[in-house]
C-alpha cells in the first residue's frame, strides 16, 4: 500500500499547548488501496476468488491482480503483497529474483519455505522435534519410513525399522496434483511389495474416523472437523490382504461438523495447544499459509498426532474464511507501516 508519511496542518500550536502535551502513538492510517498480486492455478483461483471475498475485498480497498506469467513479473504491478501457489522451478526463481530486488513487497510465501512441505519426509521433521507437550496434551508424529524404489525391499525395510500394521502409505512429493493426496492402506506384509514407491510409509493410529483440519492464516486458527479412516481391529487385520486405495479423504465432502459423533471423538484439541503448536511451526517453517491435519488416538484424550501439513490450503471451505483473509492482508500492511514510523 503506497501511504504518505507526511501530515501537514495548518494551524500552529501554542508554546504552551505543546508544553503541555505529550507524544501519542499515532495508529497507522486506514488503507487506501492495497494491491495483491495473485499467481495460482485455475483450479485455486476459482476455489479461493470466490464472489464474496472479491466483494468484502472491494469494500475494504483490497484489489487482487492476475500476474501474467508470460511477461516479466518487475514490469508489473506495483503490488503490496503477492500471494501464489505454483510449484515450477522457474516460476520460484523468478519470485526470488523479484523478492531481492523488491523487498517492500510481502510475498505470500517464501519460496524456499514452501518447498519444505513438497517433501513429506521433511514435512513432518519440524513437529517431530518440537517434542511439543503442555497440560493440554502432547503432540507428536506417526512413525515413519521412506521408500524410494523397489518395492519388493519394502517388507525387510519395515521390518528393519520395526514398524507395526496397518500402514498408510502416501506419496512422497506433494506436487498439488489430486494423486500426490491418495492413500492406500496396507493391512498385511505381503501387500507390501504392491506399493508404488517413492513413498511414505506411517503407522496407523486409530482415531475414532475423525480427523481435524487445522487452518492457519497468520496468527488465527480455525478448525473443522472431517471424516476419516475408521479404526482398524483384529478382524479387519485378519480378513484384508490386500492395498486398499483412497482419495483425498480429508476433502470437503467428508465434513463431519454436523455428523452424530461420539462427543469424545468429535471434541475440538484445545484451544491453547492448537496456538503454541501453529506459532512454533510459523516461526519454524517461516509460513504463514498453511493447514495441520492433525488425528487424537483413539482412548487417548491428550495425545494428538500430526500427520500432514500443506501450504495455502482450500480457505474457501473454511467458514468465514474472507473475513478471516480479508483482515489478514490488511494486518500485514499495517505491520509494515508501523515498523517505518517506529524506525523513523
């Protein structure tokens, strides 16, 4: 936002009225007009631009602009913040390139700390060394193994690694595309070697069929409920030999705020714990767009399991979500103007 630093005014203070008063803080000015660069998919932009955040954006004096990739990104413009969601390497050299020469602009998000979550082996490392315990709970991640190729290593490997039946296994690389979201389940050993690596292979941890999709838009955090994979037992370890194969099974069609849930299973993580654990992994990731999907063990009220985490995630599914962006994007430009006065 291009904001005038200087206030004149015409009338003079006495000697004795400025004696007299003392210096008060002056609170940034409302926004004129703030421009937000946008560079996602078609699929994004009609899932996030919807109608009513365009419309609540306008009155608020935000305006969003397509970037054209085609042209030089520092030929247009100029913009306030720039808020993307591409993950060629091109397009992140470009954002660096664009970020060095013009760092007035806040870009939505760094590129170097996005590509930490394209891999879900290091995905998850941050959460894991958090060690992050209160006396709301604990929060931890499954265990976990890589596959990188044949498949017909994978039975030695997890019994190298000591890991224990069922296992989900997901994709290594999340690239954005829908099959980079799928699961399969594998209930037996001799199942194992009909993975496609390269893969992820975690512990299954039975959680009532109830997962919770942690949303995080700078310092907020919503949650909604969606449903899961139900719990496995001794029959369904006994009577299922081969890989079971899911969609994204966390997606919008699978809400289950409504549903008629077990009050224990379907009771939110407390409010406390969700707050330390997205500031830790704000400042550790160096995000501020992200989702947790996060899982409690089943007949473990305090024990809570982080088991993905994506970037600029479908905000549009969230309730109320262009007022919660909405008044993000102005926050960051209110920061910024009060970080000049300080320093002036």
């Amino acid at each position: 936002m291009r904001v005038h630093e200087e206030v004149s005014d015409d009338e003079e203070p006495s000697a004795a009225a400025a004696v007299a008063v003392e210096p008060v803080a002056v609170s940034p000015p409302p926004p004129q007009r703030l421009v937000v660069g946008y560079a996602l998919t078609k699929k994004k932009v009609k899932s996030f631009l919807q109608p009513k955040l365009l419309a609540l954006a306008r009155k608020k004096g935000i305006h969003f602009i397509a970037i054209d990739e085609t042209h030089p990104l520092s030929e247009q413009g100029p913009f306030d913040i720039i808020l993307h969601k591409l993950t060629s390497k091109e397009w992140q050299q470009v954002l660096e390139d664009y970020r060095e020469e013009h760092p007035e602009v806040t870009v939505l998000d760094p590129p170097n700390a996005i590509q930490h979550l394209h891999n879900r082996q290091s995905m998850l490392q941050e959460v894991a060394d958090l060690n992050l315990s209160n006396g709301y709970g604990e929060v931890c991640t499954p265990r976990q193994l890589v596959i990188m190729k044949d498949p017909s290593s994978i039975p030695d490997a997890v019994a190298k690694a000591g890991l224990t039946l069922p296992l989900v296994a997901k994709p290594l690389v999340v690239d954005g595309t829908s099959k980079s979201h799928e699961l399969s389940l594998a209930y037996v050993e001799t199942s194992l070697p009909l993975l496609d690596p390269p893969l992820v292979l975690q512990e299954f941890v039975n959680h009532g069929g109830i997962l919770f999709k942690v949303y995080i838009v700078g310092e907020t955090i919503r949650v909604v409920r969606r449903f899961s994979l139900p719990d496995v037992n001794t029959y369904d370890l006994g009577n299922n030999d081969g890989i079971f194969r899911f969609p994204r099974v966390s997606c919008a069609r699978n809400n289950a705020e409504d549903a008629d849930v077990d009050p224990c299973i379907a009771e939110l993580p407390p409010k406390p714990l969700l707050e330390k654990l997205g500031r830790e992994l704000r400042r550790r990731l160096g995000l501020r767009l992200f989702n947790i999907d996060m899982i409690r063990e089943h007949g473990r009220k305090d024990r809570y399991y982080v088991i993905d985490i994506n970037y600029f995630p479908g905000y549009g599914k969230m309730p109320g979500y262009e007022h919660i962006f909405t008044d993000f994007l102005l926050s960051l430009v209110q920061s910024k103007y009060k970080r000049r006065v300080s320093g002036s």
